[in-house]
C-alpha cells in the first residue's frame, strides 16, 4: 500500500489479521477478522524456544502449531466461501505467519494476496497522517460549555451533508470525567487508525466540523498533526442556558447515573478542587439522585470555570457565536442549521460566499 485509500479501492472480500488476539486489540487495519496463525501463548512458547533453544527448532515446532492453527480456520470461520473468494493476509511485518497462511489459502484455489510489510507498513501510513499530515479539509472547530450537545449536533451535521470529525466516537469516550461509555476505550494505535480513515475520508475541497476538545479525551492523546490544526482553526461558540445544558446532561448520561456509585466516586475524585462543603452537596445530590440540580452545580463551579480559562488561549479564533435556546429535537435542528451556516459564511478555501460570521440566529 502506498495511500490510505489503496486498502478500499483494493476489494478484497476479506482481510485477515493472522496476529495473536493481542496484537489485534492493539491495532488491525479496518474491518479485518482476527484468525491467529499463533495465539498469544504458543507466540509467546516459539518466542522462547527461539533464544533459549535454537532457531530451527522454534520454526519446526512453530510450523506444526501454525498448520493446525490454519486448519481449524480453514474448516471453521473460512469454510463458507466458494472458490471466488478473494482475501488479503497480513501478519507484524508481512513475514513468516501470513506467508504460511497465504500459501494454504493460495494452494486451496483461493486468489490470496499478501500485504507487503504487513502490519508495519499501515502503521507508517496512519502516522504520516495523523502525526505530520494531518486533517486535509479547513477545520471549523464547534466550541460551547459542557452540555451543549456539541456531539449530537455534529451527528445533525453529518445528516444534512456536512464533514465532521468525531473525535469522541472514534475514542469512545465523552471527553469528560463522567465520559467513559460501554466498550472502554480503543488502544492509541487503533484510535490513530480510526482516526487516520476519517481523516483520508475527507473531501480536501470542504471545510470540516470538528468538536472542541483538550489534547487528550480519556486516556487517548490526540495526534500531534490533529491537534495543531484543531488549535490553529477558526470557532464558532454554542451559547446555551445553563438550565438547558443541565437537564440535557442529566438525559444524555443516563447509562453513567444508572451504574451504582459511579457519580458519587468521581465526585470524591474533585475533592481536592472545590470546598469541602460544595462536594458533600453534590455527593448528596448523587446519593438522591438529583441529577439535574447535580450537573447544573458541576458545571456553574467546575466545568465552567476551566472552560472560560482554556477558550482565553483560543480568543484570537473565535468567529462567531451561536445563541441555543433549547436541547430538544427542534433547537438541536436548528441549532444545527445554524452551524451550518456560519461554517459556509467563514472565509474559508472551498467557500464560495465567505464572509465574516457573526452571530446566528
């Protein structure tokens, strides 16, 4: 693979990771089925043999296990496809494990093609895209106070045509200390992966929404090309009442609120922040489940204040501001709209009719 976009326009059937379950959960290139040629353990078992031993004798007890390993996948998961189907094999380096699977696929009649550098190679390709690259759209970043429903309003903006990027989807989190969704987060080697898709995805001539966000969403570090972008691209500001952002939070977090003691743990984690006093009220809102009056408190003494001291290092790129009376389906809509079109009303490359954006209805 030279591009990104070399693995889509390829049309392979199947592609097919032949690392161990480790390697996989680490990173795999999009869409790939895990079929070990070696599991952790017997990689691990050769890997020893190999330096305490000698190396033939790791390849001659490698070799056995990788044939049976191959055979159950080729009278198991692989078993379905007639002789039309075309895989693509790929293993750390493009070597030893998916040349032998390659080569019983190929010898069955399969048309089987191996990944040259295997694993390794794709890896050189994301990180040239997220790390020196990176977006190839003009960002517009969509900034607000926790609780403006920034990402359900991306998800509104994709709907009606526009490119965003969701850097939270694609981390799996929510950006905040409640953030954490089902699922946990991907490795950084997968988040990077699924980012640098996203990123090759783009339409160079159009502008881009992405969400505002810090250097890091959970434990994940946002890419060193992604972030300067994001922190150089002009902004537009959701302004929403506090009692909105409130009640929609209390909604949007209900699987967080639903988990026995897991708010009024991560309230505990804020008191070295706040009063002693100010954290007993919100652990007792947690305990009779206030969730409205809690996130309202959270935000006006906690959320807000770091939101107002980070957006001061970005003033300079602020260009407009956009007034959100209400959360719900109809003011998300519209909200949405609104975004819309102040990002077409930005002087930005691919805008026809750009032109300072102001506020927004």
């Amino acid at each position: 693979m030279t591009s990104l976009s070399d693995l889509a326009k390829a049309g392979f059937d199947t592609i097919i990771d032949s690392r161990s379950p480790s390697e996989y959960a680490e990173d795999h290139l999009p869409g790939a089925i895990n079929l070990p040629v070696l599991d952790d353990a017997q990689r691990a078992e050769v890997g020893t043999i190999y330096k305490q031993v000698s190396p033939f004798q790791a390849r001659k007890i490698g070799g056995a296990i990788a044939a049976a390993n191959v055979a159950r996948h080729v009278a198991g998961p692989l078993a379905r496809h007639d002789g039309g189907w075309r895989p693509l094999v790929y293993c750390w380096r493009g070597g030893q494990r998916s040349g032998a699977f390659s080569t019983i696929l190929a010898q069955i009649g399969w048309r089987t093609s191996r990944l040259e550098g295997g694993w390794k190679s794709w890896r050189a390709l994301v990180l040239r895209q997220v790390q020196d690259l990176g977006p190839p759209s003009p960002l517009v970043v969509l900034d607000g106070n926790t609780g403006s429903a920034k990402t359900e309003i991306l998800a509104r903006l994709a709907l009606r045509g526009v490119q965003v990027i969701d850097l939270e989807g694609l981390a799996n989190h929510r950006g905040s200390l409640f953030g954490a969704m089902p699922g946990g987060q991907p490795a950084q080697k997968l988040f990077e992966s699924r980012l640098a898709m996203a990123l090759a995805a783009l339409d160079p001539s159009r502008p881009a929404v992405i969400e505002a966000e810090s250097s890091r969403i959970g434990d994940l570090a946002v890419p060193r090309a992604v972030w300067q972008a994001l922190c150089a691209a002009p902004r537009l500001r959701l302004e929403v009442p506090l009692a909105a952002r409130a009640a929609y939070t209390a909604r949007a977090y209900a699987d967080a609120v639903a988990e026995p003691g897991r708010v009024e743990a991560t309230v505990a984690r804020l008191a070295p922040l706040h009063p002693a006093e100010r954290i007993a009220a919100w652990r007792a809102m947690a305990k009779r489940g206030d969730w409205a009056a809690l996130a309202c408190g959270l935000m006006r003494d906690h959320y807000d204040p770091r939101y107002e001291k980070h957006r001061a290092r970005h003033e300079e790129n602020e260009r407009g501001t956009i007034p959100v009376a209400r959360l719900t389906g109809d003011g998300l809509d519209a909200a949405a709209a609104a975004v819309e079109a102040a990002v077409e009303g930005l002087a930005l490359p691919g805008n026809k009719a750009a032109g300072p954006a102001g506020p927004q209805p």
